[in-house]
C-alpha cells in the first residue's frame, strides 16, 4: 500500500483562495535553533514569483507547513497585515 510521506509547503493566504507551493527535500535547511527553515525567496523565484507578486495578491499571511496523511502542522507564518513594499 502507497501511503503518504510527510511534506513541506508554503500556504499563501489572499481574501478570496488559498495558494500551495510545494517545497522540495533539497530546499530545507536546519536554523541555527536547529528548526527546519526554507528561504520564501527560493521557492518564490521557482514558481516565477515575487515579494511584489505577493503584495499584488493582497496576502494575508505566508505560511510555511508540514504535513501528513494525517495532519497539517504550521511551523512558522508571516503576516502581511503591516507590511508595506516599496519598489524603486
């Protein structure tokens, strides 16, 4: 029977949807607090996205989850709520 390994995304939350972007094995690193810990910008720049694309998108959080056949885990999240961007 195929089951269902653990895996790593990042949630991207707008007003109206939901946005999964896988992270693959490769991309995880171990912080220095010995949590597990995946750059935003390197997944970003592989679905050919941007800081700017997700202020486009009025996110509301990223978020950066572990899950399973049996549960979804959130490691870490960043709230948009009071960030600005400003591009030159």
């Amino acid at each position: 029977m195929n089951q269902l390994k653990r895996r790593f995304i990042y949630v991207i939350d707008t007003p109206t949807e939901s946005k999964e972007l896988l992270i693959r094995e490769n991309e995880l690193i171990e912080n220095a607090d010995g949590e597990l810990d995946c750059p935003l910008d390197t997944i970003l720049s592989r679905y050919h996205m941007g800081w700017d694309d997700l202020f486009e998108m009025n996110a509301a959080s990223v978020s950066l989850m572990e899950e399973d056949i049996a549960e979804r885990k959130m490691i870490r999240s960043i709230s948009f709520e009071n960030l600005r961007y400003y591009k030159n």
